[in-house]
C-alpha cells in the first residue's frame, strides 16, 4: 500500500474527486487504489476509483468499481449512505453512456 498517496489527501483533494473536477486522475485512481487496498470494504476508496477510472478512460475498471460501490451500498449496516448521490452520478453516466454508445468502448467526456 502506498501511505504516501494516503498522506497525500486533503479536504480540497477529497472535495475535488467528490465534485467531479480534479486536475490529476491519475494521482487520483491511485489514492482510490491505495483505499481499496487498505479496507476493501471502504465505499469510499471504490467511489474514488470508479470515477477516476471514467475519466482516465479505463471503461472496465470503472463498470466494475461502480457494481462494487452499489454492492457495499445494499449493506444495510453501510455507514457511508451519505456517498449515495454520488455513486448515483456515476450510474446515471454509466446509463446515459451505455444508451448513447451501446457497450463502452472508449471514456465519456468529461
């Protein structure tokens, strides 16, 4: 695990990725990564992931992360229901981009 890309997070970082507008999604996916690895049970690192991994085109990763994160959410015990409009936003996406293009092959825009 890289406690570097951990220690590396902000509040303003964190507040980018859950906004949608980070200027490294790359440095980003990592610190997904990096959670994910930590406690794979985290919504949070998963979220991180999922939306990294749609604008660094990884199409993939990204239905993948987004199953994942809806998974930990039917968890009734999940304390982290308030990141459900977010992975809502990525689901929405994932379903406008699936009905624009049929099977992803390539990210959406951002």
């Amino acid at each position: 695990m890289n406690f570097e890309v951990l220690k590396s997070l902000t509040k303003e970082r964190s507040d980018e990725i859950l906004l949608d507008t980070a200027a490294d999604w790359v440095m980003a996916s990592e610190l997904g990564l990096s959670i994910v690895e930590a406690c794979p049970t985290l919504l949070i690192g998963h979220l991180i992931l999922c939306r990294a991994s749609r604008h660094v085109g990884d199409l993939k990763l990204w239905q993948h992360e987004l199953q994942t994160c809806l998974g930990i959410l039917k968890d009734p015990n999940c304390f982290e229901q308030d990141l459900r409009p977010e992975v809502t936003k990525e689901l929405a996406l994932s379903d406008e981009w699936a009905g624009n293009h049929g099977t992803p092959s390539t990210a959406p825009e951002n």
